[in-house]
C-alpha cells in the first residue's frame, strides 16, 4: 500500500498535527469532521448516507495565503507589481549598412523599425506603465573630431553636410518617436554621448528634456533620478565651463596607459555640481523614506559593464551608492551593446543589453517593482534579471525562491528551470536546518522539512 503523504506544515506544524489527528480517527471509524456553519456555507460534506442517490455538490474555499507553501504564497503576494517602468537603451539609427563592424553585428538601417515595434509594445501596455525610459544613443550621428585631440570637440568647425546629415537623421527618430509613443505616455530620456552630435541644446529641446540630469516622482514612494554622464568630459560640455575644467583636471592627473583603459574618450564622469545634487537627492529620499532608482547612459559601477565603458568616476559613484543602500537600489544604464550586470553591497547595477546589435530582432524590457524586490523582464536579447531590493536576513513575509545566498535568478520564463531553483533553495534550507542541534527541535522536528 502506497503511503501518505504528509501535507506541509504551516504556523509551527497546525496542519500537520491536525492531519495526524484526522487520520487517527479515520482508523477508529470516526467520520471526518464536518463544517455547517452558516457563516462558512463554502463548506458542504458529502452525505454520509450511502442509500443516498445523489450526494450534494460541494465547494472548496480558496486556500488563505498562509495555507500555501512559499512558492505559491510568492507567487500570489507578487501578482501585481507597485509599477512598472519600460526601457531600451542605444536604439542607434544611422543610414548605413546592417553588417559587420569590428567584432560585432550592428543594424544602424534596421533601428528605426525596432524603435517602432518597442514603442507600439509600450503603448499597448500604457496603462501598466508609469513612463519609459531611454537610456541614451537613440542614434549614431557623424563627427569631425580631431583624432589627435578626443578630449576636445569645436562644432563650429564641422562640415555642412555632416550637420545636415546629424539633423536629418536623428529628426527621423524624433518622427518615430511621435507616431509610436501615446502621448500620455511619458518618456524620460537621458544623454548619451552620441546623442551629443547634435549639439546638447538641440538635443534637449527636441526630446523634451528641461534639464541635464533631474528627478522624476514615482509611485508608491519611489524616485528615479535622471544623471548626465557625459558631463566632466571636456569632449561633450562647454568650454572653460566648471565641468570642462574639473574633466581636464582628472584627465591631468591620470597616466595614459590609464586613460588608454578606463578613460576613453566616448565616456564621461558626473563633475562635482552634479554630485552635490545627487546626494542632495538622495539624502532628501532618504528622509522622507522613499527608494532610488537611478539612470544613466554610462554604467555607473566597476564590473557592471566591460574596462573603459564605465563612468569614468565610477569608484567614487558607486562607494557612495553602496553607502546608501538602503536608499539607492537599483542602477540602469546602456552604453556598453554587450550589457552587464553586478550587485555591489545591496545594489544592483544593470547595462541594458543594445538594441542595435540584437542579433535577435530587438532588445528592450519592462523594470517591475515590488515590495521586496525587481523584476527585469527582458524582451529579446535584453537579459531579464531578478533582484531583491529588502535587506538580507530581514523577513519579508515571502520566500525569494531563486535568490540562494545572494545569486540573482535569471527570470527564464522556463517552468523546468524556475523548478530546479527551488528545489536548490529548498535543499539548501533542509541542509541548515539538519546540521543544526538536534536538540532544539521536538519530536515532530521533520515537519520542518521542506517537501517537494
């Protein structure tokens, strides 16, 4: 005879222990209790009279989220997000040739389409969406920079027709952008250094952007602050300006076989007045206990994008961040096509994968807050990612099955993998409680374990 199996416990083992009690009298001939209260009419027994011809029909109430086991308890409580936010980064529209360029597959012709499919997808799902977000390069531009001199950029120098074909070419993303994204539908961009082609002021004006960097309100107690990495370098920003003398400076005191590396000349930095406003921010977030999440063009940490794709303070950035996790919990960027990821204390740094090099058709995702963590849902060759944004150690009331000792789950969207990372944290979990005393648990001390 094939044996019982005993249900999981719940609330220090209540269901388990009344599972053996109604087991117990099932042996001795003792019916199953029998629910008539009027208040829980959901509750109707089968007639005990077997003479009976058609026993009454029955329902089940729903199971209370503390009578599921965790995942399923997870999986209930994470339904509906707080907000969810769209993304794309380095859509890079230019009239060229789709093709090989250096080492990797770039589709400058097909941008203006992908752009266009993203966008329509954002609008069908506006309802859902608190605003998307574009995280810079939205397209290729041309210069006549002197190759000898990177750090330096006069555009009044520039040929006509490379101005011309600037203006042309990012007006036809401008046009895309209008006839794709709802009006309602707000757009938050910041600036990437291509974008910079056009001149910083064009830019803005065209895309709507009142200010270099600046805060948006979310819901639910939420903050993103927009920053301008292409500040601090003196390529991108006025001359003799603050930032251009501050960028000159840094670039003074390193060695070139530093700048060869983590100074390239296509990056930038966040000077110093920015700084003093980021953690104004911050600190006003801070008191008034809401959460950060910060965008950028460039990465905004050591490791979370490839040496050289980084902001060029990114040290200093990310120390800062890390001191405020509490506060700050997730960094998006683009910049780097590859794309990146790293956690550093309790933030989480992600480089959207590049929309123009998707080998795949596209790359682009929807950003989902909840309570305790978010979800990166990536379409395409955008990597989707999963990163709790509570304290560890601190009860949240559900289980993050997928997120053993620190690891981010990639939310696969395949039933077998999500399976097998919860079988893993359950095995982990069955490990500590059995190496624990024996001592500390009662009898009935295997109805701690997990059972799959």
């Amino acid at each position: 005879m094939m044996q019982k199996t005993r249900p999981p416990c719940s609330r220090g083992g209540c269901l388990s222990k009344r599972w053996r009690d109604e087991e117990s009298g099932r042996r001795r001939g003792i019916p199953r209790r029998r629910r008539s209260s009027a208040k829980n009419t959901a509750f109707v027994s089968l007639s005990t009279n077997e003479e009976d011809e058609e026993p009454r029909n029955f329902a089940h109430r729903h199971p209370t989220n503390q009578s599921l086991g965790s995942s399923s308890r997870l999986e209930r409580v994470n339904q509906k997000p707080l907000f969810t936010i769209g993304l794309f980064a380095d859509a890079q529209f230019a009239d060229k040739e789709n093709g090989r360029y250096g080492s990797r597959n770039k589709y400058f012709r097909d941008a203006k389409i992908r752009l266009q499919k993203c966008l329509e997808e954002f609008s069908e799902n506006a309802e859902k969406l608190t605003c998307v977000i574009n995280l810079g390069d939205l397209y290729d531009g041309y210069n006549d920079d002197d190759p000898e001199h990177l750090y330096f950029r006069d555009q009044s120098k520039w040929p006509e027709e490379i101005k011309e074909r600037n203006s042309k070419e990012f007006e036809e993303m401008v046009e895309i952008i209008r006839m794709s994204l709802l009006k309602d539908l707000r757009l938050v961009s910041v600036l990437g250094n291509h974008d910079m082609a056009v001149t910083r002021e064009v830019f803005k004006a065209k895309m709507n952007i009142k200010e270099d960097y600046y805060k948006v309100e979310l819901p639910r107690n939420w903050v993103l602050l927009c920053l301008d990495t292409t500040d601090m370098n003196p390529r991108y920003v006025e001359e003799n300006s603050e930032a251009w003398k501050e960028g000159q400076a840094w670039l003074a005191s390193k060695t070139e076989e530093f700048k060869k590396r983590n100074a390239k000349p296509w990056s930038g930095g966040i000077a110093g007045q920015q700084f003093e406003w980021l953690k104004n921010q911050v600190d006003l977030a801070e008191k008034g206990g809401k959460k950060v999440i910060v965008c950028s063009h460039n990465a905004l940490a050591p490791g979370s994008a490839r040496e050289g794709m980084v902001a060029w303070n990114a040290d200093a950035i990310s120390a800062y961040f890390e001191s405020k996790s509490e506060t700050v919990k997730i960094c998006v960027a683009g910049h780097d096509h590859p794309g990146g990821y790293i956690q550093r204390g309790n933030v989480h740094y992600c480089t959207i994968e590049a929309m123009l090099e998707a080998d795949c058709g596209t790359s682009y995702g929807y950003l989902e807050v909840y309570e305790h963590e978010c979800i990166l849902r990536g379409i395409g060759a955008c990597k989707s990612r999963r990163m709790r944004t509570s304290k560890w150690g601190e009860f949240t009331g559900i289980a993050n099955f997928g997120m053993l000792t620190g690891d981010v789950d990639v939310v696969s969207g395949n039933k077998s993998d999500d399976n097998a990372a919860e079988e893993k944290l359950a095995d982990w979990i069955n490990e500590q409680l059995q190496s624990s005393s024996t001592s500390s648990f009662t009898d009935d001390s295997d109805d701690l374990i997990i059972r799959r």
